[in-house]
C-alpha cells in the first residue's frame, strides 16, 4: 500500500468541525439527562438512524452501539462527511442483520459529534460548551440510548449489538436493564480498561491539550483547531486497533515512494505515511473535545466495581441469551478480557456462547471480513431470532 502524504500537507491538514445536515434524525428531551456525576444535562439531543420496519408487536429492534471514533451510520453512507457506512458488511438488506426482517437503531454516543449533545455543541445560553460539558460515562450513554428506545416505543429490544467501546455499552445494558434485552452480542470488548489502555488514552488526551490551538479547551470559541493534536492522538490509537502481522502484512519495512531512506524526517516508510493519512482523515470529521471525553468515559469503565467487585453479579438479572465474540490477535482488548466476561456470565446463570476468531488483523478484525466471525452472528441471531417467534 503507497499512500502519499507529504509532511508539509500533514501539518497543515484541514480542520472541519461537522455541520448537521437537516436529513438527520435528532431526538431532542427538553428534560435531559441526570448523570453519574450529579450533573444535569438539559437540553440533550439524541443523533440517530433506524433502518427497516418495527413489526406490529414491536419485537424485532435490534440497537448497535458504535465505538470510540464511529456513528450511527451504520448501514448507510454518512450525508455530513461522505464516508460509507462503517458497518456495511453486515447490515442491510438480506445481509446477517437484515433491515428486511429487522428494525436497526443506532445513535451518536452522548458527548459525541454528530448531532447527540458534546463539548462542541451548545449550551441554553447559546455558547459552546467545551470543557463546560459535563464528564460523562459508558452508563450515561446507556441512559440517553434507553430515552430514545422508549421514544420509539419499544419496551424490549430482540438484540444489542456493538463492538469495542460498543461492546462496553451492551454490557452495560444487560447490567442495568436485563429485562429490556433478548439477546446481546458483546464483541472485541472488556469489562473494564486495562491500565495499558487508559496510558494509550492519555497519551492521545495529552497530544490534544498540548496543542496550542487547544486553548483550555475553548478552540472553537477563538476560531483555532487543534488539529496536530488531535490527528497525532489518532495515530497512536490507530496502532493500537492493528496487529504487528497486520503491519508487517501490510506495511513491513518498506520505503514511501523513494529507493533508499532520506536522512530526514519526512515519511520515509510507508507504515509512517499510512498513519499521518489516518491522522488527517481524523482531524476532518471528529471533535477535539469529544475525543477527551469519550476517551474518559472509556477509562471510568469498571462494570464489576458496581457490584462489590464480582463481574457475576452484574449479569445475574440477565435472562436472554448472549455470544461473547473475540479476535486472537487483538491486543487492544484480547481474548482474555472476553474470557473473563464469559465466565463471569456462566457464574450468573447466563446462557451464554464464546467465539474466538482466528485471525491476524487485530482489533479492527471486528470491521474487516472475517467470515468466521461473520457465520457466529448469523448463528446467533437465528437462535435468538426462533428462541422469539421472530
């Protein structure tokens, strides 16, 4: 892979802060949200897509939750930065989540940027948040998602569904509202963070603030954007979704456009363009702040420090069904965590399913083609779909 990316265009790549396009579903709740810290947050608007028919019974909604950097265009390309849906691959019509047969939610994270309430959005006295924004959690994402299922009207969802930080959400669902899930689907997740991945999270948080078009926080209020920071924090986490097989598959050694190295600094191998491309692609559809933040929220994560510090507990109200799904090469979050979750679910009683994927593209496996894992879904949700009457 040759991907030109000259240093001097990297440095001076091109900051836009997303505009919502009025196509765009929003669910505004003038009584907001309390969250965990005490806040309230009021105003809150929800940002969000559904595809397919909820049936008459209202018992075939399946709710994806997305991670860190995602959207709710799941299924459909995103009409604000042009980029194809992120999860394709997988749902639409006739495909293993079938928007024929199904109903599919998918909302913008609270804190996020695409149209649910962020640092970037503003305040009742019509000033951007920024570091004003409350600090929020993986459960007060939860609680925003569960304000729009109850504004669809569904009192059950048939499944949730989310990979990454999407699968911390779905454990968080099946903690705090067992009996609103049939069937849940944790994917590439864990239960809390390691100490290694809030110190990769730092890092990008520390790469955002050390930006002089930070400014506290306030960029958008003086018209600055930090976006060196921000695109370098992006590429230290985009390593982090990569395997070593991956990179040297793809990658290895190999010199960016040149036969011999350049005794400079410019990019000289072509893993080093690759990742200031990732960086500047970031910087052009994501929020500085929303990035701190949800980072944050992703740290605070510890499902089992709720229940006396047994992850079992947590999942002892759940009566559906759940598939734990992980990848061999993922380093992010590797098999071990989902190992943990699973065992902790059959001490609850939780008729639950394992799966680890044999691959060697890491975390992001769960994005790729991978038609193992791609046939445990399908299994997954036919049983649960028949275990339903669906």
């Amino acid at each position: 892979m040759k991907i030109e990316y000259p240093l001097d265009q990297f440095l001076k790549s091109v900051y836009r802060l997303v505009t919502m396009n009025t196509d765009l579903q929003t669910l505004r709740l003038d009584q907001g949200l309390v969250l965990d810290s005490g806040a309230v947050l009021a105003p809150l608007d929800i940002g969000y897509q559904t595809w397919g028919r909820l049936n008459n019974a209202k018992s075939n909604a399946i709710l994806i939750c997305h991670a860190l950097t995602g959207d709710q265009f799941v299924a459909s390309p995103n009409p604000v930065t042009g980029q194809a849906a992120w999860w394709d691959n997988l749902v639409g019509p006739g495909k293993n989540i079938d928007t024929h047969r199904y109903f599919v939610i998918c909302s913008n994270v609270l804190g996020g940027c695409m149209g649910t309430s962020g640092p970037s959005s503003k305040n009742p006295d019509g000033q951007v948040y920024g570091l004003s924004f409350p600090v929020i959690t993986i459960a007060d994402m939860v609680r925003a998602q569960a304000a729009l299922v109850d504004h669809l009207g569904i009192e059950r969802l048939f499944s949730v569904i989310g990979g990454s930080m999407g699968g911390m959400q779905v454990l968080e669902w099946i903690a705090t509202r067992p009996e609103r899930v049939c069937a849940a689907m944790p994917i590439a997740t864990a239960a809390r963070h390691s100490a290694q991945n809030i110190a990769f999270h730092e890092v990008g948080r520390q790469a955002v603030m050390a930006d002089p078009d930070w400014h506290g926080g306030n960029y958008l209020k003086v018209g600055a954007k930090p976006t060196k920071g921000l695109a370098v924090a992006r590429m230290a986490a985009h390593i982090t979704y990569l395997s070593d097989a991956a990179l040297h598959r793809k990658f290895g050694r190999r010199l960016q456009n040149r036969d011999e190295v350049a005794f400079g600094f410019d990019a000289d191998f072509q893993i080093e363009s690759y990742l200031r491309y990732q960086g500047s692609r970031f910087v052009d559809r994501f929020d500085a702040n929303s990035y701190l933040y949800i980072t944050r929220a992703m740290d605070y994560f510890d499902l089992a420090a709720g229940y006396n510090g047994r992850l079992s507990e947590a999942f002892q109200a759940f009566k559906g069904r759940a598939c734990v799904v992980s990848f061999s090469s993922d380093w992010h979050y590797p098999p071990a965590d989902s190992r943990h979750i699973t065992r902790a679910m059959i001490g609850a009683g939780v008729e639950v399913s394992a799966f680890e994927v044999e691959t060697d593209k890491g975390h992001d496996a769960f994005l790729l083609d991978e038609p193992e894992f791609h046939d445990a879904m399908a299994g997954f949700l036919a049983a649960s779909a028949a275990d339903q009457g669906l």
